[in-house]
C-alpha cells in the first residue's frame, strides 16, 4: 500500500478533509479547510507555480517545505498527520512526506475577560489559542530570561501543556517540582487547563485552590516576576500559577495600578468581607438559637417580630434562604447576560417579598443573608469565591447544633487546615506576606514622587556642583591667577621699577634685580621668565651703563629662571616681567649716568618692583 492509500485509510470519513492533486498526482497536497486559511493556502501553492515550469516550482517547493523523516514509515506518517492535524498543510511527492504552515483558521480575538472585571490596568485576556496567550505575555516581558517548555500530557489525544517562568527570578525548588509533576503527568482526556489542578495540587481533596486561575496577561506578568511558574494549555483561555499564598486571592491586579490609599482600603475590605460571608448568616443562626442573651432587648424584639410567623427553626430557615440565593446566583450566571440582570431583580424583589408575605422567613434573616452573599462578591478569584460559599452551609450548620461553640471549632480548624496546606512543597499561609498584601513594603508604598525628584536633583546637583565647583575652581584659579599675575606684574613692574628708581637709585639694584627676579619668576612661567628676563636684559645691556648692571640682570634672570620653571608660572609674567624690567632699566640708566648711580638705581628699582610685583601678583591670583 502506498503513502497515498495510507493517508485516505486513516482520514476516512474526514469530509473536511481536502486533498488536491497538481500535474495528474504527482504531487498532491492536504489539509482541513476548517483548520486553516484557505486564501493564504491557494497563496503558497499558486506562489511555487505562478510564472515557473511545472519542474522548477516542485523543485522550489520541495527546498522550501519540512520533509518528514522517521525510524519507520509508520512513525514518519504519525508525525506528518499530527501536523496535519495542527492545522499544516502536508504534501506527497515521489513518496515522501512534507509539510509546511500556512496560517490559522478563524479563531476568538483578544476581548476583555468576561470572568474578571477590573477598572484600571490592561483590559486584554487570554483567548483559547496558546501562541496569542504567550505573545501577550512576550509584550509585557521582552527578555530572554522568559522560558517557555512543552509537555504533552495528552494519554491518547496530544494536549500540550506550556510551562513558563522568569530564568533569573524563578523559584528553582518551586521550578524542578513542578517539571517533576508534569512530566510524570499523562492524562486520557484534557480540555481545559482548570482541569489539570486536580493533578498537581498537593491535597486535591481540600476545597480551597492551591494554583491560582487568571485569564489576565498582567497578573500571571506580575507573578513570573515574583519568581513564580505559569501553565498555559492549549484551547484554554485560563492560566494557571504556583506556588499560591491564600492572600493572592483576595487581591486583584487592579489594585496595584489605583492609588496607594484606596489600593490598602479596598484590599482590607475584602478581608473583612472575607470574615463576614463565612461568620454572618452562622451568627444570626447562633444568636437565635442559644445566646438570646447576647441580643441588645430592642434588637432582640425586632427579631422576634419578624419570626412570629415563621414555621421553621433559625437553622432550617437560613439554610432555606442560603439554598434560594445559590439557584439565583446560578441562574443568573448561566442564562444570556440580558435575562441573568432581569432574575437578578425578580429573585431579589419578588421572590424575597413573596417568602417574608408568606412567613418563611423573616425580615431580620433575609438581611442577614444578603449581606453574607454580596459580601461573596468582592472575593476576586471566583475559584475562592465558590469555596466560601461551600463553606458558608458548614458554618451554618455547626452553629445551629453547637451555637458559638460550633462558630469556634469550624474557624480553629480552617486556620489549622490552611495552616498545614502546601502548594508545590510551598507553604500556603505566609505572615511575610502581610505587609505586601497590604502594600506597606517599600516597593508599593507611595514615594512622594516630587519631593523624591526635588530631592534627587538636589543630590545629584550638589554632587555635580561639588565636581563642578572642584574642576571650575582649579582651572579657574589657574587661568584667574594667570590672567591677573599677568597684568599685576606689569603694572607692578612698571610703577615700582619707576618709583624705586627715581627714590632710591643707590641701594637697589643688585638686591632688587635678585629679589624680584626670584619671586617674579616664581609666579610666572618658566617659558615667560625665560623670555621676559631675555627681553629685559638685551635692553638694559644694549642701554647698559655698567658691567653690574649686566651681572645682576644675569644672576636674577638665572635665579628667577630656575624658581619660575620649579613652580610653574604662566605667560603673565612674563610680559610683566619684560615690561617692567625694560621700563625700569631705562628709566634708571637715564637718570645715572654714572656707575655708581646706575648700580643704585638698579638696587631700589628691583626692591621697589618686587614688593609691588608680589602684593598685586598675589591679589589677582586670590581673585
């Protein structure tokens, strides 16, 4: 039998199954037409054809499509028919297999979840189709540390199960427990991810949730960053995520995008509401029954009242009323959301009116349950939500046999059982976890976001300005100094070259000339000193009267020299330096015609200019 025959034996009575033959079945292609695109597939076979030899397109066909290889025959044709099944497009050719993808059929688009209602935040759900379900998750976490591994735990049918986690936030112990489980895992029948619960939690039997369901994309985001696993199932719009804490579900995705304040009132609330669906209508049960006493007198005649004309004890009553609230509440879920409002009204207004009327109940007990069942409501997680109603008949219960007795004993033992619960080897109830529930960590707590801006920017600018100030002053007092130096040296130079000069030319010059041309060349530049004692020099000696003249210029340019290139001066004093002594030279060489005039002129034209030169040197480098 060939391939051809093998394939039609084994999708016999498959009417959507289409099989299509090119060049009288020398190739031959097939598909369900309900699992894909139909125009995208006539795109990809008229693509290899249009404009090409019949040749030349199979052989552009065949190096483009996956051709499917096996041990055997048989194992081959499972895989090629598996990716039939999922929607490929599979073709025949000399006797081999191929096939490629070409698009997916129609399929639910991304609307908001019809289970979970929120108000602020992202209003997207996951669908029934796992590729959108972890693109939506790829949007929210753009990182390779997102891990995605398949498992089939399909028995007979293949189902794939996807196992997601953050790589460098992952719990590993939570991680390497759930890979165990999974793999283990081989079930005969799976439709839905919820299903999959009753095979992985720890305690099945228990009847609060240890995996938490969600259809929204953003809260499985923020459990995978909480180093938390999620599992996506194939034709499930649910997610499931572990390990779970029992205060996840009273709390909502939403709260964590509304203000701090309202965020911790709302999540408050919904413990006390909590508190009051499971302990309200088993109060009410326990007061009438046994602790009259307890009872103010005037409430304690109001109820008494209202339960003259009833026929039944408190416990048969509120579990009347518990039993006619649950047929309302289901109704209303599953009749089309136009009729489910209007039973809503009619079960609230007509049938509570007609059973107090007909004194089945009283007024006081109606109030009492309807408080417990709204109270239901706020629990977010509708998985929790059915447990506490489940719970709320066996409190009941307990405190029409024992009273507040029985109040007790159901609220010790639902501590301890969920004390004692575990949620992949994880402990269930965590008092760590107070604190973020109620978003009094550090991490949600509100940071006063201006003040914490404003005082940022006043670290970061009294840091920058603390560089800065460093940098600016250094350079600043560098170029200041020089600058300053530069122009007080000449000015210095040249009036103090003037007057000493003119006052005393006796005693000057060769004290002067040394003197000044050490703290001058200390201030200035080596390069500056260099040239302005050279420029001063040549001038006093082509003017030059004595040979004294010449040797005190020599031995102060040297000396002023050798200090101004130790402590590094600038081009200031140079020019000063050069102007001065020029001016100073001059001006004493005309005054003395003498040697002996010369020689004191020189002496208190250097002391004269070097006291000028420092004072005014040093006052423009401090500015």
């Amino acid at each position: 039998m060939d391939v051809v025959q093998q394939i039609r034996q084994l999708f016999v009575h498959c009417d959507d199954f289409k099989i299509e033959a090119y060049n009288g079945g020398d190739i031959m292609f097939f598909y369900f037409d309900c699992l894909l695109d139909k125009v995208q597939f006539h795109e990809v076979i008229t693509s290899f054809f249009a404009n090409a030899p019949y040749e030349e397109g199979v052989q552009r066909l065949l190096t483009t499509w996956k051709e499917i290889q096996g041990t055997t025959d048989q194992q081959a044709l499972k895989t090629w028919s598996d990716a039939v099944l999922n929607g490929e497009i599979g073709a025949v050719h000399a006797g081999k297999l191929y096939t490629t993808a070409a698009g997916i059929g129609a399929n639910r688009s991304v609307d908001y979840s019809q289970r979970e209602s929120i108000i602020t935040g992202p209003h997207d759900s996951f669908i029934e189709q796992w590729t959108a379900n972890i693109a939506l998750l790829r949007r929210r976490l753009r990182t390779t540390d997102l891990k995605v591994q398949n498992y089939n735990i399909g028995k007979h049918i293949p189902c794939n199960t996807y196992l997601l986690y953050l790589d460098s936030a992952v719990d590993k112990e939570a991680l390497q427990e759930a890979d165990k489980r999974l793999s283990a895992l081989f079930i005969e029948k799976q439709l839905d991810g919820n299903a999959l619960t009753k095979y992985l939690e720890d305690q099945p039997y228990s009847i609060f949730p240890q995996w938490y369901s969600t259809e929204l994309p953003d809260t499985v985001a923020h459990h995978l960053l909480l180093g938390k696993v999620a599992l996506i199932t194939e034709n499930s719009p649910t997610a499931l995520v572990a390990p779970a804490k029992f205060s996840e579900f009273l709390s909502s995705s939403g709260d964590e995008y509304d203000r701090w304040h309202f965020g911790v009132f709302i999540r408050v609330l919904r413990v006390l509401a909590f508190s009051l669906t499971l302990l309200f209508s088993a109060f009410y049960v326990a007061v009438t029954t046994f602790h009259y006493q307890f009872i103010p007198v005037t409430l304690l005649q109001t109820i008494v009242k209202s339960r003259y004309r009833v026929p039944f004890d408190p416990i048969f009553e509120a579990l009347l009323m518990e039993s006619i609230i649950e047929l309302l509440r289901e109704a209303g879920i599953r009749l089309p959301a136009k009729i489910g409002s209007t039973i809503g009204i009619f079960g609230g207004l007509v049938i509570g009116q007609a059973i107090v009327a007909a004194g089945l109940a009283g007024n006081v007990l109606i109030v009492t349950v309807a408080t417990a069942a709204l109270a239901s409501f706020i629990v977010p997680n509708y998985t929790m939500e059915t447990s506490l109603r489940m719970l709320r008949f066996v409190n009941i219960i307990l405190a029409g046999l024992f009273g507040y007795f029985g109040i007790m004993l159901f609220t010790i033992v639902l501590i301890v059982h969920l004390c004692q619960l575990r949620t992949l080897s994880k402990e269930y109830i965590v008092l760590d976890h107070i604190g973020p529930y109620l978003m009094l960590n550090k991490k949600n707590r509100p940071k006063r976001g201006y003040k914490a801006a404003q005082q940022n920017s006043v670290q970061a600018g009294s840091q920058s300005g603390t560089l800065g100030g460093t940098l600016g002053g250094t350079l600043g007092g560098t170029l200041g100094g020089t600058q300053s130096g530069t122009q007080s040296g000449a000015q210095g130079g040249t009036q103090g070259g003037t007057q000493g000069g003119t006052q005393s030319g006796t005693q000057g010059g060769t004290q002067s000339g040394t003197q000044g041309g050490t703290q001058g060349g200390t201030q200035g530049s080596a390069q500056g000193n260099a040239q302005g004692n050279a420029q001063g020099n040549a001038q006093g000696s082509a003017q030059g009267s004595a040979q004294s003249n010449a040797q005190d210029s020599a031995q102060g340019s040297a000396q002023g020299s050798a200090q101004g290139s130790t402590q590094g001066g600038t081009q200031g004093g140079t020019q000063g330096g050069s102007q001065g002594g020029s001016q100073g030279s001059a001006q004493s060489n005309a005054q003395s015609r003498s040697l002996a005039n010369s020689q004191s002129g020189s002496q208190a034209g250097s002391i004269a200019s070097s006291h000028s030169s420092s004072q005014t040197g040093s006052t423009g480098g401090a500015n």
